[in-house]
C-alpha cells in the first residue's frame, strides 16, 4: 500500500496541502494533490528534490509544472495502462457482484421454501407437505446451482485480476526502463537512490554509485550515424545487464551515453572492481558493419567511483562521482577513478 499514515496524520497533511496549493496557480484537482501529499508526508525523496529545485525557478506552479511532476515522480504506470487495467477491474469486480448477488436471491428463495416445509411438518399438513418437498429439492438444486456458478466466477476472476496485476507491474516496469539499453532509466535511477540512501549501511559497508561514460561518444555518432550510436549504446546496455545479473545490482541510464551503477551495502574496492569488469567487457565489443562485417566501433569507457556519506543528500553523491569521472577523462580515458 502506497499511503500508510494513519487518520489523524492525513488530515493534518490535509489542512497543509490545501494550504499549499492556494499558493500556486495549478487546478484543485486530485493530481497536484497528490504530489503535494507525497511532498508534504516526505514519502518520496526523489519528488521532494525535484520540487525543490523546480520551486528555486518558478515560485507558483502551474498545470503543467504539475503533471510534468505527477508524471516523472508519482504515476506508476503509463496512462492508458492504468485506465485499461482499472476498466477491466471495474468489469471483473461488477461480475462478481452480479454472482453474489444472484446466489443471495436464490439463497432467499430457498430460505422462504424451507419455512414453508418446517411450518407443513409442524403442522402435519400432509397434503400440504408433498409440495413444499417438491419445492424445496427444486429449491435446493437452484441453490446449489447458483453456489457452483459464483464459484466458478470467482475463480475466473481471481485468474483475470492476477493477469491485470501482472500487467500493471510490467508497465511499472516498462515505466522505469530506457527502451534502447534495456537497463532502468533516469526517473527508475532516482527513485532506487533515494531508497538506497534513506538508510544508513551496515557498519563496515558503503552505498556505493559508479558513473559511466561512453569514450568518444559523439565522434561515433559523427562517423558512423546516430544508428551505429545506438548499437553500442545497446551493446553497453547488455554489459551493464549481465554485471547486475551476476551481481544482483542496479544499472541505469543516465542519460545520453552515462550510465550509472547502485552498489548497496558494497564497499568502494567492490564498486571498483565492478567499474573495471564493466570497462573490460565493454573494450571487448566490436560494434560491426552488417553488410561487411567489418569492426566499426571498439567502444570504451571512463567511470568513477564514490561512497556516499551519511548525512548527504544524493546530489553531493553524483556530483562526487561525476567528478571522478572527469578525472579518468582527463587522464587519458578508459579508466576507473575513486573519488
């Protein structure tokens, strides 16, 4: 469950998010308010972040600086998913009403035909108790009849409601994943960040983040077109996939040709040695033509690596990183650099 604050404590964010809205220009409708809860409650770092810093250029939001937020921090799954998924919720759960309801008017029927047969029998209406048997074992069949098809139509809506869960999750999924590389992108990065750094490590351990940068990058696009550009943005992508396989870590997209890595709980030699498999596989791809099979692109990449510091937020952590990065570029490029 998303929202876990008590009674008490949503209304107090209540009085304050109405309060806040009335200070911007975007509609009292329920998607600013659900950003200004998230923001407000403190459930969502990555959010509160980003509205900050928006805030620092644009006092009063309006619409649009809200849906933009609404989209990128708060919304799960794509729109038309969601409206699909609720739709068919709405249908599955209306059948089975429409069942239960069915079974309880044969229910009462039945009752009705048993009270008929109890009075026959108390009274000892014989002529009177042949037909209220009648009634009652048709009233039975009925019953049963109406107990087995409510059963079967809960049974074939637990399996439609398991298909549309599982298809709300894939769209959460795809929600958070750069389609070209197949690793997570920059709104999924945020969001693992901030849950990786809203608790201190184990002693003896350190949130670790390594920075990657594609050498040369724009030289390949130059040369080679933008489609030579995304076969090795792709064939990092896979790198990057089998090292989080292997590791059980995050690997995001940056954004353009920066990648990132999350090392929970790691130490900095481990985030070093993965910067260095990750830069040893990547210098072994060759990125070929499909016609001459000639190598077109042997890629390779800089990186650096950073632990976080409690009590920092996740920007100084980035910034620490990239800076490390800088160095490994200057220094003469595909290299790992530590902080």
């Amino acid at each position: 469950m998303r929202y876990t604050e008590p009674r008490d404590q949503s209304a107090a964010l209540l009085r304050m998010v109405i309060k806040e809205m009335g200070q911007h220009d975007a509609a009292f409708n329920p998607l600013p308010y659900t950003v200004w809860y998230e923001y407000l409650a403190g459930i969502n770092p990555a959010l509160s972040k980003a509205l900050d810093e928006l805030r620092q250029q644009m006092p009063r939001l309006d619409d649009e600086a809200m849906v933009q937020l609404h989209r990128d921090y708060v919304a799960d799954a794509d729109s038309p998913t969601a409206t699909r998924v609720a739709s068919e919720l709405q249908r599955v759960m209306t059948g089975i009403a429409e069942s239960a309801a069915s079974a309880g008017s044969a229910a009462g029927s039945f009752g009705a035909q048993l009270n008929d047969l109890s009075a026959a029998l108390k009274d000892e209406d014989l002529d009177a108790l042949t037909p209220r048997l009648h009634d009652a074992l048709a009233g039975t069949e009925k019953m049963k009849s109406s107990v087995d098809s409510l059963q079967e139509q809960l049974s074939v809506s637990l399996r439609e409601i398991e298909t549309l869960r599982a298809d709300l999750q894939r769209a959460r999924e795809d929600a958070l994943t750069d389609p070209l590389s197949g690793v997570y992108n920059r709104k999924g990065f945020d969001q693992r960040l901030a849950e990786m750094i809203a608790a201190a490590p184990p002693e003896g351990t350190a949130h670790c983040l390594v920075m990657l940068d594609l050498d040369h990058f724009k030289r390949v696009n130059d040369t080679h077109g933008h489609l030579v550009g995304d076969s090795v943005i792709q064939a990092l992508g896979q790198v990057l996939r089998k090292v989080a396989a292997d590791a059980g870590l995050f690997c995001a997209r940056y954004g353009g040709e920066e990648f990132a890595v999350l090392l929970p709980a790691s130490t900095i030699k481990q985030a070093v040695q993965v910067a260095e498999q990750v830069r040893a596989r990547t210098k072994a791809l060759k990125v070929r033509d499909r016609a001459t099979n000639a190598t077109l692109v042997t890629p390779t990449i800089s990186a650096g690596v950073a632990a976080w510091v409690p009590g920092k937020d996740a920007s100084t952590l980035i910034a620490s990183a990239d800076a490390a990065l800088y160095r490994s570029k200057q220094n003469g490029r595909d290299r790992v650099t530590v902080a």
